[in-house]
C-alpha cells in the first residue's frame, strides 16, 4: 500500500520536511520513495505542494499520514476535518502498564 507522508532533512536544530510517496512498509529515513510531492519548512511556515500529483495519487488509492491530511486540509487540496493525533502522556502509559495484571507462567504453579 502506498503512502504519502513526510521525511525530516535539514540540520539540527533546522529540520524541514519532504512529503513524498513511499511503500506504508519502508522505513521513513531509507531514502527509498517513489516521488517527491513537495517540502514543508516549520520554521519558516513555508509549504510547497504539487497538489495535481498528490490529487493523481489519492484516486489511484495512495493514503495519507495524519500530519500530512491535516496539511493537506490547510492548503485547501483535500476537504474535510482534521485529524486529531493520538498521542499518550508519559503518565498514562505507567498508569496503564500498572493496572495490567502480570502473567503467571504455569511452569511455576506446578512448584
């Protein structure tokens, strides 16, 4: 399945972005991606799309990562809401991993 999402470039402290089109599977600093749909600086607020490529793209089934819907939303290319990201806190992952019950093995009820 094909995937439209971000890779970082830039130097430390200076990170922009490329949105390209790479396999879901690849991982995201292989370099290995199939076209460049445009560049994302945060820095500087500066988005640059080829949006009749990431249109041809999305028809032909190509998905896109939440950050990259959510720009896409912003710049007017895909309609609809955004998508809010599903982050958890610090906090709430102890608080889960605390609550799980631990495992017993049964090698060890048979002692």
């Amino acid at each position: 399945m094909l995937t439209i999402r971000l890779i970082r470039t830039g130097k430390r402290n200076k990170s922009s972005f490329r949105v390209i089109l790479t396999e879901k599977t690849s991982p995201p600093k292989s370099g290995k991606f199939l076209e460049v749909l445009g560049n994302y600086n945060p820095h500087q607020k500066e988005i640059n799309l080829k949006e009749e490529r990431i249109k041809h793209w999305l028809s032909k089934g190509a998905q896109a990562s939440d950050t990259v819907h959510n720009l896409l939303v912003k710049q007017g290319v895909v309609k609809g809401p955004k998508i809010k990201k599903k982050i958890k806190s610090k906090k709430k992952l102890v608080k889960e991993e605390k609550e799980k019950p631990k495992k017993v093995d049964k090698s060890e009820k048979k002692e």
